[in-house]
C-alpha cells in the first residue's frame, strides 16, 4: 500500500502516465508556421534511425533559409504599420496590465537588416550541417551543394558547410538563377511558372483571419481602445513573437496572456490555409512545380555507385537551399500531409473549413515550414528480417520519416526500389507536367532540373 503511493508520487513527478489538466503546457513556437524557429514535430512520431539492418547509402536535402529579421511582406503589410501605430499611439502602455511591456519596447527590425540571416539563423544552418555529418559518418563530404542565389540563402548554405566540412572550403557552394524564366531548372521553379500566384490564398486566409481576430480585438480594444486594434495588428503581434525570438532568443509577444493557446492555434490555422491554397494540394499548379525536384533527386540516389568517378552526379550528399515556397510543393508531389489521404475521397476543398479549425487537418505548416525546414530522401542498403535483401528508400521532413502513400511496404516503411521508379511515374501524371501545368509562355522552357550536373 505504502510502496504503490510511492511509486504513484514518482510517477505523477516525472509527470508521466497521467491525465491531468493541470500539466498543460503550450509552446506558441511550435506553432507560428514560416516564423518558427526549427524543432522536430514528431509528425508522425516514428524513430527517426534508419531501420534494422539497413545502412544509408546516400541522402539528399531540400533546406529553406535559416531565420531571418523579416521577410517583406510580412513587414510591410503586417509588422511595419503596427510599430508605427505604436509610434504615434498616445496609450501609456505602462497603465495597460497585458501589454505594459510595450512602454519600453523596441522594434527589433531594422530596414538594412529585414531579409538577413539572424545570428541564431546562421547558427542553426551549421548545426544542420554537424547533424547531418554526424549521422552519416560513412558518407563522404559532398564538393558542392546547391543554393538559389538571393543573399539569405547562400548564407544558409555556406553556414552549413561550416559544419558539414572539416574545412568549409573543401564544400563548393553552386549558386543557381533565381530567375523568372528558368522553367524547371531552378530552387525558384515556382518564379518561373505563369500559373503560379504569390498572393494565391490570401483572400481565404483573411476570412479566417477576420473571424478569429474579432474576439480578440474587441479584448484588447477593452483595455486601450485609444489604440484602435486591428485584425491585422493581432496578426502582426503573432508574427513579431517569431521574428523577435530568433532574433533576440526570447519575445514578450509570444505570452500565453496576450494570446491563449486555441488563438494561436488560430494563427496557425490562417497560416495552412494560405499555404494550401498558395503551394498546397488547394493549388493547381503546386504538384507540377515541386515533381522536378523530387524527379532529379531520385535519379541521382537511384543512378549506379562510382567511387572512381570525380562526376558531381556520383555525390553521397545532395543538399539544396530555397525558400519557403519550395518544399510545400514538393511534399504536395510526394503526397505527403494530405489531408484526404485514404479517404478514399481525393476532395480538396472539404478539408480547410474557412468558419471553423479543422484540428484534424494533416496539412499543417509548422510542420514543415519552418525556418530551416528540411525534407530528406535516404537510401538505403537493406538486409532487414522479414525483407528481401535489397535498395529501399525513406523519405524525413523535419527527422520525422513519412510513409509514401502507395509505396511503403520496406523496412521502417520504406518504398522498394523496384517499386520507386512505377510509384514516381504515377506521382508525375497525378501532378502533371511543370510546363504544361505552369503554361509557360516563354521558349526555352525546361521539364527537368540539371542544377546537380552543374
Ligand atoms: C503616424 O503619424 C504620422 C505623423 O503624424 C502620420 O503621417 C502617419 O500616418 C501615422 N502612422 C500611423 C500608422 O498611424
Ligand atoms: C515616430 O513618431 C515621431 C513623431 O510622430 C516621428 O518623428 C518619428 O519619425 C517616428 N518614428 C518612426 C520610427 O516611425
Ligand atoms: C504613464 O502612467 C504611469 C503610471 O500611472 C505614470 O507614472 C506616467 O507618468 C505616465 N506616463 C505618461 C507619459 O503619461
Ligand atoms: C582550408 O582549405 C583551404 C584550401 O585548401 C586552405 O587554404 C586553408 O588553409 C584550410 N583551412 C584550414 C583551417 O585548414
Ligand atoms: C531562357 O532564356 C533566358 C534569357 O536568355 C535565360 O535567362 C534562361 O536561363 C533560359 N532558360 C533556360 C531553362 O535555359
Ligand atoms: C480604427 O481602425 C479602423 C481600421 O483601420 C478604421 O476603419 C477606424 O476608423 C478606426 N477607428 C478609430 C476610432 O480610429
Ligand atoms: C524525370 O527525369 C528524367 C531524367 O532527367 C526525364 O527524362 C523525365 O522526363 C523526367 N520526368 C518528368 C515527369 O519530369
Ligand atoms: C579525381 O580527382 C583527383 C584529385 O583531383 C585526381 O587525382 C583523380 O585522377 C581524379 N579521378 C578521375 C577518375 O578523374
Ligand atoms: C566510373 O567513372 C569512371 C570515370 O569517369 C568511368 O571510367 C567508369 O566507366 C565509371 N563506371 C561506371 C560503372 O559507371
Ligand atoms: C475545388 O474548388 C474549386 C473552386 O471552387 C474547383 O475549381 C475545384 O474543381 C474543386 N476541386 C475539387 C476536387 O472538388
Ligand atoms: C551495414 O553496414 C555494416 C557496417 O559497415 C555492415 O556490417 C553491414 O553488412 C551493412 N549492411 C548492409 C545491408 O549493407
Ligand atoms: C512492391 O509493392 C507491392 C505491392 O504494394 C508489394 O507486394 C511488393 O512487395 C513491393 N516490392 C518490393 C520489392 O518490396
């Protein structure tokens, strides 16, 4: 008797094996979309080593830009007139309970430093580059790595290869065209295709916005109506908890007094939204413009082994940098996060109510947006108990593996390489071709990406 209310205290310390409300926790920065710092999701939570009896092979990655001061547009429609609201306000914040902070606070974003890397940002980028060495100690150090060209992406690269390498010069980082008429043949694939809309989603994302900002709104107006709160002031507060953390490690925004937990879900929800419809399975184009990635990267971890050659091709490591855009595109060519996935109903439009949070949504940008968000491709050489001996392939986003859905029979759920080449066929016609897709209405025109022959 005595020993089990024992062991019942030990366990209710380690807070393990029980319910209790009391023990709720909420981490707002797991869940602010493209301003989050990095973090493993655990979505789905599989072990994340490679599977019994399989070795990797080679691997390749597909990396957004470490974190930034700010990205532009977020600045200027969100951020920018917010600050400068609280530059003219005559609140005293200091009379304001909740935001009391804001009498000394200052604007951590400056105009020269807005589409920069963050210290923290550079620092993350070598530290992928020390993971990745670290976990495939038997893979040689790549000579080149690929990046698009804009300033916050070569950094990212070239942070890495100060982890990645023993002498970040033996790493040559190949910087490809960002621009508008590179067809396939780019990081940037979705500047180049016609079909694609920057501001696609906006429009759904604001009837979110709108409806979950009125309560707060109306909050906060209560306490310093002078102030005259706005939707997209509420907003702008969400996204100043991101920047300003990796900016300054910490942000008074990101309080569970300002915003609770289900509003923060809020802002993620209007985050998915905008993405879904943007570079999601909500876009039409999305699938056409992430296949070319996923196309020349299989061919390169499927092409024969020559450890005699010098060919860029006969890489181990195959690593690229982009920006936000990219991956969701490619996740939607892999038919990853999809929220209808074996339903039976491929129904795009029922699965982002726009006047309620799906909680269940697979679709979920903090997922695999963050600030150095990565996607892997991993093959594998397999002799596992209970496989045929043989060439299998996993794909992790964010450390996570994600089973393909139609290929994922292999160790750990990994996909055959005798079934590969047939699923990716299928991937390629579901989400149709780059140029067709895209209508690209300039010449010269590509449906494949070279960069690794570069
Ligand atoms: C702030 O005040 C200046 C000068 O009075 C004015 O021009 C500007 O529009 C104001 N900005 C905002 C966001 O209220
Ligand atoms: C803040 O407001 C003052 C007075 O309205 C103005 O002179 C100053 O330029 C503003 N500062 C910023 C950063 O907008
Ligand atoms: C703001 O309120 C505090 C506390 O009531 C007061 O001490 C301070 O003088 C006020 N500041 C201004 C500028 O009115
Ligand atoms: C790194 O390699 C470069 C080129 O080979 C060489 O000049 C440099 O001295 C090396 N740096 C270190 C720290 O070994
Ligand atoms: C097409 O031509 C433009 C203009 O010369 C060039 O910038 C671009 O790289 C070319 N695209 C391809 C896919 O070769
Ligand atoms: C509050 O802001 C809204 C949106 O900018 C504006 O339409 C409204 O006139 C403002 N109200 C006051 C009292 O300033
Ligand atoms: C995939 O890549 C191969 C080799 O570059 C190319 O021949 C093929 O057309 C590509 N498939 C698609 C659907 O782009
Ligand atoms: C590969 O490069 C090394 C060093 O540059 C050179 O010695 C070797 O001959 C090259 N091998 C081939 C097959 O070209
Ligand atoms: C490996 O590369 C070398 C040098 O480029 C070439 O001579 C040889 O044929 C290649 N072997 C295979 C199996 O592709
Ligand atoms: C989704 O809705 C759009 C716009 O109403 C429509 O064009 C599209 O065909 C719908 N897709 C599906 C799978 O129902
Ligand atoms: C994996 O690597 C280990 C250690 O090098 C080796 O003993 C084993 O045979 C390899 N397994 C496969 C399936 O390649
Ligand atoms: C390929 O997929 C089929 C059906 O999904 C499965 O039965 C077969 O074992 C897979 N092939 C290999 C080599 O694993």
């Amino acid at each position: 008797m005595y020993s089990s209310l024992l062991l019942l205290a030990a366990l209710l310390a380690t807070g393990t094996l029980s319910h209790s409300p009391n023990s709720y926790s909420f981490n707002p920065l797991q869940h602010l979309a493209g301003t989050a710092p990095p973090f493993d999701p655990l979505d789905p939570p599989l072990g994340p080593s490679p599977p019994q009896g399989c070795n990797v092979t080679r691997a390749a990655y597909l990396v957004r830009h470490a974190a930034i001061y700010a990205n532009d547009f977020d600045y200027e429609s969100y951020i920018e007139p917010f600050v400068q609201k609280l530059n003219n306000t005559t609140v005293n914040w200091s009379t304001i309970p909740t935001f009391s902070f804001l009498s000394t606070w200052q604007n951590p974003i400056t105009d020269a430093e807005q589409e920069m890397l963050t210290r923290a940002g550079k620092l993350e980028a070598t530290k992928l580059g020390v993971d990745i060495a670290q976990r495939y100690q038997s893979l040689r150090t790549p000579e080149k790595i690929w990046t698009s060209t804009a300033e916050r992406t070569v950094k990212s690269a070239k942070s890495l290869t100060q982890g990645l390498a023993d002498n970040a010069s033996d790493i040559q980082v190949v910087e490809i065209s960002e621009g508008e008429e590179e067809g396939a043949n780019s990081l940037t694939p979705y500047g180049s295709c016609p079909t694609y809309s920057s501001s696609a989603g906006s429009d759904q994302a604001t009837t979110f916005l709108n409806r979950y900002a009125a309560p707060i709104m109306a909050r906060f107006n209560a306490e310093s109506p002078a102030f005259n709160w706005t939707a997209t002031d509420v907003y702008a507060i969400s996204l100043l908890c991101g920047y300003e953390t990796v900016i300054r490690g910490s942000s008074p925004f990101c309080s569970l007094d300002i915003l609770s937990p289900n509003e923060w879900l809020a802002f993620e929800y209007t985050n998915d939204i905008q993405y879904f419809y943007n570079t999601g399975y909500g876009s039409p184009v999305s699938g056409a413009i992430g296949f070319p990635w996923v196309n020349a990267t299989m061919n390169s971890l499927m092409g024969d082994h020559n450890n005699t050659s010098n060919a860029t091709t006969d890489q181990d490591l195959y690593i690229s940098f982009t920006h936000r855009e990219l991956p969701p595109t490619v996740i939607v060519a892999l038919g990853l996060f999809n929220n209808s996935a074996y339903s039976g109903a491929n129904n795009i439009n029922g699965t982002m109510p726009l006047n309620t949070i799906n909680h269940r949504r697979a679709w979920k940008s903090s997922y695999f947006l963050t600030f150095l968000t990565n996607i892997a491709i991993e093959k594998m050489s397999c002799d596992s108990y209970g496989f045929d001996a043989g060439t299998y392939y996993r794909v992790l986003v964010n450390d996570s593996p994600q089973s393909l859905d139609g290929c994922a029979e292999g160790p750990g759920e990994s996909c055959a390489q005798g079934n590969m080449t047939s699923w990716l066929s299928q991937r390629a016609e579901a989400v149709g071709e780059y140029g067709t897709t895209c209508m690209v209405d300039y010449a010269n025109s590509t449906d494949v990406l070279s960069i690794y022959n570069s």
